[in-house]
C-alpha cells in the first residue's frame, strides 16, 4: 500500500505538513511514502502540461492513500491547494485513492470546513471519501490526541478499503 | 447483512421510495430488509420519546447499510427527512452504518445538493459515508440507467465496509 | 416596516426564540412585531394546506425583514425549521424578505452552519439575504455583546434593503 | 460608483471574463470601470507581498460593487480564484463592497457551486453578499437571457447597498 500526503500551504515545510505526516502514518502504521509540498511545484502551477506538476499528479494516482492537508484560508482550503487539484481529471483523477480531508486551524469557528469544504471536491474528482474530514488546532495537533483518536476510529476502515480498490 | 431504505417524502409510497428499494437492491443485490417511509410515524416525529420512532431508530441502528432518501425541498433535504435524523444521537447515531445518501429532483440543477448537504448530515451522525451523494431525476430513475452505473462503481465499496463494520 | 422572528426549536419559549427577539430589536430599534414558536404550529407542519400554517406564511411574507433562528442539530438547523420552510413557494416564497439567519450552538465547532447551509435555504426561497449568518453560543448570547456587534455592523444594511423592498 | 470584474479563469480573456463584463453592467447600467484577469498577475500569485497583486487587491476594495467571476473546476470555483481571494484580509477585506458571485459551467449540474461555495468566501471576507450566486452556462451566458432576468431581479438591491456603503 503506498500513501502519500499532499500539503497546501503556501509556506513550504508547514505545520500543515507535520500533521498531514502524523495523520497518514497513525493510519497506517508507517511513515507516509510521499510528501508533496505543493507549493515547491511553483509557476507551473498556473498552468497546464507542467511536467514536475504532472509526476506529482500520478504519484498521488498510484497510491492507495493520500492525505490532502490544508490551513484554513477565508474559512476554507487554500487556493494553493486547489491549484494543484485543478490538474485532476474531473470524476475519475483520484479513483480508488481513498481519499482523506485534513484541515487545520488557529480557531474552532472553522471546524465544518474539512467536511463541507474540501471533501465534496474531492468526491467530486472520484476519490473514496470514506472517512470524515478531520479538523485540526494547528497549535495543538501534535499532542491534543485528536489524530490519535481519529485513527482509532477510522484505521480499520482505510484499511478495507485500501484492500478493495 | 441487514439493509433498510429510510424515505424522507411527505407523501407516503412516493417515487423516493421506490428509488430508494432500487438502489439498496441494486447495491446488495437483494431487496432491503426494511422500509421506514418516515411520514408514516406521524406526529411523534415533533417531539422526543415517541415508541415508534424509537423504534425505527433501532432499525436504521442495527443495519449494516442503510439507503437515506429524499425529494428536493428548497435545493435540499426535506424537513421530513431532518426530523427523522434529528431523533439520531451525534457521533454516535449512525456508528459502523454504510449511510448512502440519495436525493430526487424534477432537474438538475441541484444535483450536488446529496453530496454537499445530505451526506455532511449522516457524517455527523457518525455514519461511515463512503458513497458519494447519488441524485437522481425523479421523471427517469427507474429507467435512466443511473442506479445501476452507481452500483457498479461503488458495491464493492459497500461490501468491503459492512464486512469491517 | 413588519419585522418577525421565526423559530425553529422544538421545545416552545426556546433560548433560541429570545436570541431571535433580540436580535431583531438590536436591528430595527423596537420589538419585533410577530414571533412565530413553529413547533406551537404542531401535526399541521407535517401536511399540505393547514390553515394556521399558511396563516405564519402569511406573516412572515408580508414581513419587511424577518430573523429564521434555529439551535444547530446535527451540525445544521434543525427539522422543525425546514417543515415549515418546505410551506414556502421555491424562488418566491421570501420575495422582497430581508432574511436574517440566526443558530444558536452549545459551542464554536458548528459556528459556520449559519453561512454555509441556513443561508441557501433562504436564498433558494428567493430572500434577500444581504446579512451573513450569524451563530451565536446558547450559553452566552444574551451578554457576550455579539448581537449588538453584528446589529452595529449590519443594521444599516437591513434599513436600506427594507426600504428597495 | 466605481464597479470591478474580477475573473478566475486560468486562460486570459475568456469567456467567464466577458460573462463578468456583461453582468456588471447589467447591474449598473455602465460598463465595469476596472477588469482583473487574475491569471495575468502570475507567479506574484503564489507569495505575499507582490505589487501588481497588492494594487489589484486594493482596486477591489476601492469599489463598491464587484463581479467575482469563475468557471467551474472540480465542482467548484478556481485555484486561481482562490489564490487572488487569500490575498484578502479575512472578515474585512471585502469591506463594503457589493460583491457579487458569479460561475460558468458547461452544464447544469453545477448550478449550486456560486451560492453554496463562491458566496461564503465573499462573505467571510467581509463583503456584502446581498445578491444570489449566479450560474450561467458557458455555452450560452450570452443570449439566454439569464443575466438580464437577474439584473431585473436585483440591480434595485446592489443600487441601495452601494448607496450605503
């Protein structure tokens, strides 16, 4: 099973990035194959036929599960993220992808936002949105228990699924 | 593996419910163990403590999947269907039940309203929501082909979970 | 100018029915004219052509601004309040209605319900929702100054558009 | 009254640009005094901090009615909108501004993406989101008359709050 996280933050090397990692290995049991650090992918970004853009693409096609992790903008997933989204073929780029929503906040105000927000976008690419958005306190997310628990509840699940697609 | 169709239509016996029993045939194979056509329930459904409804929750608890089905009231849900749900305890209401969430509208410009709104909705409920939002044309289900095409993408999916759940 | 307060707990003489009166007093200056307890509307919710239903209809249409007030079931507003917004007539039914969503939460993590998934309902009934949705905790509405902030910012706003309307 | 289009299409000079000039001048009866094709503003996108961007952010804030105009990717509005819009204060950025959501898809299924997804971005940002999200198709924005009919509907609401602001 290959997993890989996607991270959305403007700011390379982000919390957002720490906590996607914690999240895809307390899943699994192991670290995560991939990271990709979406905004290290720069100007090609804004573009189509990129070839670095295009690699990250297939990478996140070929795993069973990724995690798709996002500081909350404007109550929201950043428009980094959706950047790179966009390159996906619309109902089937992350097909069999059991696909994980993952968001982080200063505040609680924002914690619909995983479930409402960025999940929809990515059933709408075809992915195996089993599991709920998970929604992060991004001071808090290394020690609060909350991936943990998460985890707990949901391992067994991925786990299944990973097996089926 | 016990199934059952939860029907969220003011009218009894309507279309939803048909639509409903096709699609959790279609997604078993076999036709659902139980029907809930929630307008049934009458007027126990405004407060708390009714037997009926207490005991239709038990239903939906005990079952493996379980098939949510509306019309289209004001681009959502019914009130009818919400009423239900609310007898359900958050978290915890719908723990290890494959919630597959189905809507029916006369067109279809509220075609994402079963992804964006009925599944967030069944999500909190603690439902495992591995199905994406089906919308159906109201004028067409029975015929159009749709039941069937999602079906065939996604019972595996629903077999690989009610086995872990 | 008519302004109304509807409210959609289903207990009577709700935390929410008072959040609801201040919050159109702290918009208009004065009392609301006409507050409707939905759940006092009682089995008549659950069909078609109720004569004291179509009465609330009534005043909430002839109504130049009108607060919809709910506690957050489920992560959203609740099925009392959508039995009685299914009455209204798609597209006209609020025509010319500044409409005001109000939930109330018992804490932060549902504080955006009010935006993403009240407001819609209105629109969709063609209300004039110029206000955003406005969450409020249950355990502080009443002194923890949001109403007056939220009325400071936005009553201007609501006394231009009930004058257009 | 100084009135702005902004356009999140990854292609310069697009037909969601030209859906935007329409709209805002429906609305106010004279052509948009400023268009923001965010894709011409480049790489500056991805930082904080770029000029260009920094003046188109603040052309923005200096109108009172703006036209936020997106195709529909994925279900939803652009990357390459989003990315513009994180460059907004939140809760205050949209200040005063009228701000209207606008979306073209290549056909109805989508037709929810402007209310439930653009207009809360607007709407956390500060703006004044009086006016229903808008759906056109791309196909034939510019003879169905849809704009019109919408302009009819609501430039009466977008004339008082720009009166106001």
């Amino acid at each position: 099973m290959t997993t890989t996280v996607v991270v959305g933050n403007p700011k390379p090397g982000s919390r957002t990035l720490d906590a996607g990692r914690l999240l895809a290995e307390a899943l699994t049991g192991r670290p995560a194959d991939h990271v990709i650090d979406v905004i290290t992918l720069g100007s090609g970004l804004l573009a189509w036929g990129d070839e670095a853009v295009a690699a990250s693409v297939r990478v996140v096609q070929e795993s069973s599960l990724v995690v798709f992790a996002s500081p909350t903008f404007k109550a929201t997933y950043t428009g980094v993220l959706k950047l790179f989204l966009d390159q996906f073929a619309g109902g089937t780029g992350l097909r069999d992808v059991v696909s994980v929503p993952l968001m982080l906040g200063a505040g609680p105000a924002h914690a619909m936002a995983a479930d409402l927000l960025l999940k929809p976008v990515l059933a709408e690419l075809g992915g195996t949105c089993a599991l709920p958005g998970l929604f992060l306190l991004d001071s808090t997310y290394a020690e609060d228990g909350k991936i943990a628990e998460y985890a707990e509840r949901w391992a067994g699940v991925a786990t299944a699924l990973t097996k089926v697609s």
